[in-house]
C-alpha cells in the first residue's frame, strides 16, 4: 500500500481531473492540547505520532470567520478551500500535505505509506489514558531510529498535556 511517496504543494488543474488521485494528510505543531487528544486520540488514550514534515511541502491552515466564496473548483479557488477552515479550529494549529494516493489496502479501504525524508517520525506520544507500556512501546514495530517515546499526563498546574517527567509505570494506567 502507497501513499506519500509524492507529497508537496498542490499539482496543476490537470493532475486533478481524477479526485481519487490525491489526498491530504493532516498534522498540528503541537500535542500538548488536551482538546485534540479528545478529539483524535479515544479520549486520552491513543498515542500520537510526532514528525519532521519538509516545509517546502507542507501549507498551514487559514482559520477564519467566514467561509471562503465557492463557484467553482479553479486554479486560484481550490487551495483556499483546501486550506481554510473556521476560527473556531485554531487550537489544533493544524498544518497539511497534499499527497498522491497509489495502492489502497483491499482490507481496510485505507492508504498508507512508508515514511521517508519529507515526513520523518520524530517521536511517539502516549496519552495519559493509554494502557500501553514502555516495554511494549520498544519492541522492533515501534521502535524508530533516533524517535523518542514520551508519556503524555494531565497535570494539575496546567490545562495542556504534557511529557511525564517520571515516565512510564508499571501499569501504565
């Protein structure tokens, strides 16, 4: 399964005459809001994946009050609709890649990829609610040359999540 391998800013009108050709992969500077960890990770406990993504290659999200006019998908209209969304969105910080899509998984319907030196992962972030442990985390499947794997935890002096100092426990709640 493919996808990724060409990644970058938006092609021309006519490399996207088919609308299954590309997709876009969505990404946030951050991982310490509590709200995207609700959102996106089951509620605190999933894990998130940190990246080095090539900037050339990456556009960040206009958030706005109003939604951009729409008469047709044209060269100057579809990356404003591609990258704006509503200011109410601006706590995920969120940064997006366009990619080719090549080999959808018979399985699953879903597109993967292998990482490569435009989106490097960097690290593995596990929230405080994951019950997965640290022994769990290094085994060969997780572990990734030069990433490291930090604990997410909710402290009490903060609103944001942030890296358990302690790491993990036995349990790993």
């Amino acid at each position: 399964m493919r996808c990724g391998t060409e990644i970058g800013p938006l092609p021309s009108t006519g490399d996207r005459r088919d609308p299954c050709t590309y997709g876009v992969l969505c990404f946030s500077k951050t991982w310490e809001n509590p709200v995207i960890w609700s959102h996106y990770a089951d509620r605190h406990r999933g894990i998130a994946l940190g990246f080095d993504i090539n900037s050339a290659m990456a556009k960040e999200v206009t958030y706005t009050e109003t939604r951009p006019p729409f008469c047709k998908a044209d060269e100057p209209t579809l990356p404003t609709l591609l990258y704006t969304k509503h200011r109410d969105w601006q706590y995920e910080q969120e940064v997006r890649v366009y990619a080719r899509l090549e080999e959808r998984d018979a399985t699953t319907g879903l597109y993967f990829g292998d990482f490569n030196e435009n989106m490097v992962l960097r690290e593995i972030i596990t929230g405080p609610l994951c019950a997965t442990t640290k022994g769990e985390r290094s085994k060969p499947h997780c572990a990734m040359n030069g990433s490291r794997s930090p604990k997410g935890v909710l402290p009490f002096n903060t609103f944001n999540v942030v890296t358990n100092k302690r790491g993990f426990s036995r349990t790993c709640l």
